[in-house]
C-alpha cells in the first residue's frame, strides 16, 4: 500500500474497537484539560498511561484492518 493512499482508504469498526479510540481521545483532552485546571493535576500518570496503551492499540487494530482491507 502506498502512503499517499492512506487518507483514501476506508475501514470499517465494531463498537468494541470504536471504544478504544474513543478512550485514547478521551484522555488526550483530559491530559490538555489537566494543563489548564488543577483538578486533574494529580492524574498526570496515570492518564498518561491510559492514553498510551489506547493509542498503541487504536494505532495497531487500524493498520491491522488496513492490511486485511477490510
């Protein structure tokens, strides 16, 4: 696959897989909302974590479904 044809190709998700890029946005606004509000200064970490894996994963399940061009 070409990369210049990555923004043209189309996948399709279940909810469950939807779930996990839903939880990876989730915590990016919460890590952004975090620098600009104290209360959830405390869950840099932990947030960090969470964000992470879920990215790695959305990151994984896509290119996976790309080769099966689903």
């Amino acid at each position: 696959m070409n990369i210049i044809n990555i923004a043209k190709a189309r996948t399709t998700w279940s909810n469950a897989e939807f779930i996990i890029f839903k939880l990876s946005i989730t915590c990016a606004y919460l890590i952004i909302g975090a620098y600009f509000h104290a209360l959830f200064s405390n869950y840099y970490i932990p947030l960090f974590i969470v964000f992470g894996i879920s990215l790695v994963w959305t990151v994984s399940l896509w290119l996976k479904k790309m080769k099966q061009g689903v």
